[in-house]
C-alpha cells in the first residue's frame, strides 16, 4: 500500500494514542501489558486478523483469558512491510466492520501482541514455538503452504524449500520446517505438544496438515515423528468471514473518520463463523464464549460452506470477470447473475448437502445473498478468481463430480469450467478489457486454454485439476456446448447464461 498525504495530520494509532480514540471506537479494554502468548499464529494475512484475531480480541474482554494472546509470524521477506507496521504500532490495527444496511462498527483489535519477521529470526521463532507458554500453533498459509502435490494430494517432496528444511533443521523456511523444530526443542526439553490449528479454508484442514506434518518430520526424524503422531492434536474447523484486501479508501476512512494514522487496517463483513472439533493437545481458549460452536464433527458444515459460500463466489466470480464486472456486490446485484447463482446452488449443490441440525440451508443461502450484495464490502473479482487452480478443484469440480456419479446434471457448474477456459485463454473480458489474473498455475493453465481453437477440451488435459472428466460423456457433451457458446462470435456471458438455464 502506499502511504497517503493524510498520514502527516493525523495521530499513527499506538500503545499511547489509543486513549484518545474517540468513544465510538471499540478499543481493548483489557490490560494488554498483561498478556502472554498463547498462540503463536503463522501466516498474519487479511482473514487472521479479520477472524481468530478477532474472536480471542473479545476473549480477552473476559477475565481470566490473558493467558491467550497471540505472537504473530510472517514467513516469507514479502511480510516484512507487514511487520514494520504493526511494530511501529504496538501490534495494534482497526477493524472496519461494514454491514448490509450500511452499519459500522469500528474496532481496535489488540489481541496481537509481538510479531517474528521469520527470514531474519529463525532461531526465535524456533524459541517462540518451544516457549512453555505456547499452547497453540495456529496456521493461515493458504493451500499452497500445505504442500499437496497437485496430482496425488501426497506430500509434494519436489518442493525445493521443503528438500531445504529437510536438510537444515535449525534454518527451515516452511511452516513444516518450524513447526518440527519446534515440537522437537519442546520433547527434547520434556514440554508439552503444542496443538497445531488450521484457520485455513480447506476440508478437513486438521486432517490434512496432520498428514503433511507427519510426513515432513518422518523424512528428518522419524522418532519425532512418532512423538508427533502421538501428542499433536489438529482440530479440524470450518471458519468464514469474507474479508476484501484493504484499499486506499479503507486507510482513508480510518483517517478521515477518526484522524487516525493506520497503515494497514483491515475491513471485513459483519457475519462471522467458526465451527471448531473440539480435540486441543494443551489446553484451549473459551472460544464458545464469544461465539464459536464446538461440535463432534465438522464434515458437513465444511462441505455446505466450501459448495455454497466459496462455490458460488467462484461462479460470480469468473462469469462475473468475463461480463466485465469488478465486485461481488456489483455482479450480484445484477438479476441474472444472482439467479444464475440461486440456481446452482439449489439444483446442483443442495442434493449434495446433508441436512444439518440447527441449520435450515434456505435460510443459509439466503444469509449469502445477502452477504455478497452488502454493497459496503467491494470484495474484488480478481481476489476471488486468484488462485483458481487451487480453489475450483475442491469447490466446484468435486460437485461436478458427484453429480456425474449420481447421474444428476450439473450443466450450470459446467458453463464455469468453460468460463474458466476462456479467461485463462484471452485473459480479456467481453468488453476487451485486461483481466488481472493471479494463479501458480497461470502459464500452464494459459498454455493448455489456449490449444482450444484446435481441441475443444484442450484445457481439461491438466490432469491435476479435472481428473478423467473429459472421458465421461455425460460432462463432454454439456462442455463442449458451452465452449461453442463461448467462442463464437460476439458471444455474450449473459445469454449463455440464460440458455444453460433455461
Ligand atoms: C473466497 C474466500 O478466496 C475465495 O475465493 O471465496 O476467501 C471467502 O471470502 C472466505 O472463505 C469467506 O470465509
């Protein structure tokens, strides 16, 4: 972000000047010099500090809870401008919380307490893992950060910073790397296991990190290994908050609100969710209290929220980029594209769902109508197509999937495939305008979408991504339909849309 004229008037918000914020403010009330860390949370993205952070800021109001503060950590150098300014700030930063009917509540969120830039202070971090006073490890790495081989879902050994871990324990550079140097000093030094807790938005999120963890260490220790099998717990969970990236005009509204200097505030929807197993090696926050729900098994409410919340923004997301639309609310807010969406989620989607005690799913997809027409949040399209390849494969093709298997259509899900095959292969909208596309996969994907003048299902060759789909009859045809409508002449998103409906 860069750093705007208004920074030079107004207070930078700290420790000190938190005692003149005005009373419509929502600021810690709690005694933060106090606090000890508790949790020491890897990967202090938008979402973290919009959602966890959030839940152990309330926490905190309640006595007896100091004990759970957080230790932020950044990985990768690209942290660093990230961990400037919250030193500069005594960890503290704004929450901008919008409403659908124009409500905001603003916040000052002071659950964090320190931060490791973890390039320069491997070592401390390592120490920080093993301090007797971590009892959580929690991990927002994105998908990515877990190391799935894109084609068998193992362990991805090719990983040069995961072979660098592997050879120098005391120096790692991934999550997996600390993480195991850590649970080693603790079992050398008879402490404890730490429980390790994926915030990340993937099924089975402690399941999976489990399995990776497990065969990271194995590789280096396999001893440790064991030791980890035995006294690690990694709940699973289900968390939700849709949270944009923060743009000029939210440091503006900080500012010009309230003459407060923050360099990076954060601004986020007001619905909020987190669905936790209750299964903690050392020990846990009273996250009930302020608003999450503990249960047995987390499976379904993962499933509905990944199929509908994180499907459906997909769906506007990629038809919504090709139409020539920037936001959510923006392409929401458009009939057809919300009745497009209302139907994939209720024909191809709630088949598919089991009903869930407390939830009335009519109820929850109306809930995310609502949530992505706040036209508060500008949630941009381009955050939401980042990194398809990674996301469509647990979002939208696993449904497609299980529709082919249940002999059930899925042509609305289809048409998106298409859509993505397009935009990965012009990368200009129908109004010729440049997609900003970001993607690990971007020059493979453009490289098989752009063979589809020659072959029509060029692009469903990435195996990694869409398995044997192509073989199966019943998806070809519908696709193949879609990828004529698409290509042809002065094609328009919206009547396709309209046909596939119809
Ligand atoms: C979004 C999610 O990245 C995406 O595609 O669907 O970031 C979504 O906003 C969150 O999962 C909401 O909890």
């Amino acid at each position: 972000m860069t750093i705007s004229n208004y920074d030079t008037q107004s207070q930078r918000l700290n420790q000190l000047t938190l005692a003149n914020l005005p009373s419509e403010i929502d600021v810690p009330t709690y005694d933060r010099s106090q606090l000890k860390a508790g949790i020491v949370h890897i990967g202090v993205g938008g979402f973290h500090r919009a959602h966890q952070a959030v839940y152990i800021n309330e926490l905190l109001k309640t006595p007896g809870s100091e004990q759970w503060a957080i230790c932020g950590v950044g990985l990768f150098e690209n942290n660093r401008a990230l961990n400037d300014i919250l030193a500069e700030q005594d960890y503290l930063y704004s929450l901008v919380v919008r409403h659908p009917n124009g409500q905001i509540d603003n916040k000052v969120i002071g659950s964090m307490i320190d931060f490791i830039l973890a390039p320069d202070n491997q070592q401390s971090v390592i120490d920080k893992l093993a301090h007797p006073d971590t009892k959580i490890v929690s991990l927002t790495i994105t998908e990515g950060g877990y190391n799935l081989h894109p084609a068998t879902g193992e362990f991805d050994f090719e990983n040069q910073d995961i072979l660098h871990d592997i050879q120098n324990p005391n120096m790692p550079k991934t999550a997996f790397g600390y993480i195991t140097a850590g649970l080693k000093q603790r079992k050398n030094a008879g402490l404890p296991a730490f429980t390790v807790q994926s915030c990340d938005n993937i099924q089975h999120n402690g399941a999976v990190a489990r399995k990776m963890l497990l065969t990271f260490a194995k590789q280096q220790d396999p001893d440790l290994s064991q030791w980890i099998a035995d006294n690690v717990a990694f709940p699973n969970a289900m968390v939700d908050r849709i949270t944009p990236i923060t743009t000029d005009a939210d440091k503006a509204h900080v500012a010009t609100t309230f003459n407060l200097n923050d360099e990076w505030p954060i601004t986020c929807e007001s619905f909020a969710q987190w669905v936790i197993e209750d299964n903690f090696s050392n020990g846990r926050p009273n996250w009930n209290l302020v608003g999450a729900q503990f249960v047995k098994d987390v499976t379904p409410f993962e499933k509905m929220k990944i199929r509908l919340l994180n499907a459906g923004h997909s769906v506007l997301g990629l038809l919504g980029s090709i139409y020539d639309y920037n936001t959510i609310d923006e392409t929401v807010s458009d009939k057809d594209f919300a009745e497009y969406l209302r139907a994939f989620m209720d024909l191809e989607v709630t088949p598919l769902l089991d009903e869930l005690d407390g939830i009335n799913l009519t109820q929850y997809k109306d809930t995310l109508i609502e949530r992505f027409s706040n036209p508060n949040i500008k949630d941009s399209l381009s955050r939401i197509c980042s990194e398809s390849s990674a996301k469509l494969p647990k979002f939208l093709i696993a449904t497609i999937n299980e529709n082919l298997a249940a002999g059930r259509d899925s042509s609305l899900a289809i048409l998106v495939i298409a859509t993505w095959c397009l935009y990965s292969d012009k990368q200009v909208n129908q109004a010729n305008v440049k997609l900003n596309i970001q993607d690990a996969m971007h020059s493979e994907l453009a490289k098989f979408a752009q063979q589809t003048k020659n072959d029509k299902f060029a692009f469903l060759q990435i195996n990694s991504l869409f398995g044997n789909l192509h073989k199966q009859e019943s998806f070809s045809q519908i696709y193949a339909n879609a990828i004529d409508a698409l290509y042809s002449e002065n094609s328009d998103i919206k009547s396709i849309m309209k046909k596939t409906l119809a």
